[in-house]
C-alpha cells in the first residue's frame, strides 16, 4: 500500500501532544504503545525507526485510537492487551483490567503456599486454590504457572469466562485450571469438587467500589460495572463470601485450615475487620499494603473445625 509523507517520529508527536491535553499522565508512552497495536511492530522497532513513514490506513487507524482514548476509554481495551506479573493476558469490556496492586494477592499467596505446605510424592503440593471472581484469570493463570497444585476458578459472568480460558490457553496453563460459572463459593457448595482434607485458599479479588468512587473515578466508567461495584459500602461480596465459607466449614467438617486473600480498597479497613469478626470470629486475619504503602489485601486464616 502507498506511504504518504508522515513518519512515526511526527504521527507519535502529534499523538502524544493530544493525549497530553488530556492530562494523559504518560502522553508518549500511551502514544507508542497505541502506534505499536496498529504497526503491528514493537515499541522497540518504533523508537529505533523515527524516519518509517505510515500509509493512509495506518494513520488513519491511529488517528482513531487517539481520538478513543482522548474520550477516556483505556489504553488496554484499545490494544486487547494487558501484563501482569510479567505475563500477558488478554482483555475487552468484558472483564477487568489487571492492575499491579493485585501483583500482591499472587506474592503473598506463593508465600502461603511455601510456608504452609508439602509436597506429595507426584511434586504438587497438598492444596486447593479457588480463585473467586477470576474476571480475566490474570491472578489464577500467573500462579497455575508458578505452582503444581489442583486449581479452580469461578465467575459468575460467561464472557468472563471466555476470556480467562483463552488466556490459559495462551499461557499454556488451560489443562491446570477448571473454569466454573457461579456465585463464589456456591457450585464447591453443590458439588464435589475439591478434596475435604486438603488445606484451601481462596483468592477473591472481587468487586468492592462503591457507587460513589465509581462516578467519581472517570477512569473506571466503561470497565464492566458487574467487576466493581458492592453496594453502599463495597462489603456487599465479602460478606456472602464470608457467610459461604461458614456454610463450607459446616458441611465439609474434614476440611483442613481455609485461608482468605481479599483484595480492598484501602478506605474499607476497618469495616472490613468488622465484618470478619461478625462472620468468622474464630478466624485470625492481618493486612498487607500495597508498594504504594497503603492497606490493599486482607489474608484470613480459619482453623478448620474437626482439630
């Protein structure tokens, strides 16, 4: 196709200069990585070929993609791409976007698993981990590779689903996982699927905004609302978490020690220790703070009933 006479050094000028009116706090790198998704090319090969000049549907594509993100919509959404963990995953409208802070449920669950564990004859390790709301599978996917345990992973949202198993499959971790639809702990409730004198942990990043941070977080508006709002004060999904693992406990007296991790918003921490002392009053818990030094992950840790 013909290349008309604009280069990569001037469309990315012009790009970052927009989005910079925007208050897009890192214009340029937003612009590279938006030029990358339509060159089909690395940033790399972007910085390294200033001089490339585009054709007329290139720059046109890229124009478009600007003038989406000048309107808010994010950067991950606009590419179908996001990292974490140093992995890469891919995600739509459909499911939330991975952020870093989350980086810490997957730290300190490897801890967990370390400390609090053995390993059988076959290599894995004597655990069941049970990721709660697993949206794009980021946390699930990044662990199923780092560890030889019995994984499962439940959401209640079908499209969710979709994507968290392409994402397994694409980091070669499909055969590792089972993907459930469902209410949080409700289908290990109803069925048999997982073993009552293993040690459980439960890994629930779950919606915890509440509608007020929402409408005043522009940046969030056109990630799916069923991944971040819980009602008034964001507890609303802990809560019947909380009530479930009692119901779990109760049932499936031979369980072993549950653990928690619940990602939170940091304004919820004491009402969050509230809450586990209401629901699970024999349960010990501490709170971990993210790199930013503030209170994101609670880690719970229930003794199981028949010691």
């Amino acid at each position: 196709m013909k290349k008309i006479n604009i280069t990569i050094n001037r469309i990315l000028t012009t790009g970052a200069n927009k989005l910079n009116r925007r208050q897009i706090i890192n214009p340029h790198l937003e612009a590279e990585i938006l030029l990358s998704k339509v060159l089909k090319k690395s940033r790399e090969y972007i910085i390294a070929h200033p001089e490339h000049k585009l054709t007329k549907s290139q720059i046109t594509s890229y124009k478009l993609l600007i003038k989406k993100r000048f309107k808010g919509l994010p950067v991950a959404y606009l590419t179908g791409h996001k990292e974490f963990y140093g992995l890469g995953f891919k995600v739509n409208k459909n499911v939330l976007i991975p952020r870093p802070e989350t980086e810490l449920m997957v730290e300190e669950t490897l801890k967990l698993i370390t400390h609090n564990s053995q390993p059988c004859p076959s290599g894995r390790r004597v655990v069941t981990l049970v990721d709660v709301g697993t949206g794009s599978g980021c946390i699930i996917i990044t662990l199923a590779k780092l560890l030889n345990l019995k994984f499962l992973a439940i959401d209640i949202s079908e499209k969710a689903l979709i994507i968290a198993r392409q994402n397994a499959k694409n980091n070669q971790v499909n055969k590792k996982i089972k993907f459930i639809k469902g209410n949080l702990l409700e289908p290990i409730l109803k069925n048999k699927l997982i073993n009552n004198s293993h040690p459980l942990i439960i890994l629930a990043n779950l919606p915890y905004l509440t509608p007020t941070q929402i409408k005043n977080s522009p940046s969030i508006k056109y990630e799916p609302k069923l991944a971040l709002t819980a009602g008034k004060d964001g507890l609303k999904y802990y809560r019947r978490l909380f009530k479930q693992t009692n119901d779990l406990r109760n049932i499936k007296c031979k369980l072993r020690d549950i653990n928690i991790l619940c990602e939170i918003d940091p304004s919820q921490t004491a009402k969050i220790k509230q809450l586990i002392k209401r629901e699970l009053p024999k349960a010990s818990y501490q709170i971990k703070k993210d790199l930013s030094g503030l209170n994101r992950l609670v880690i719970i840790k229930i003794l199981s009933l028949c010691q």
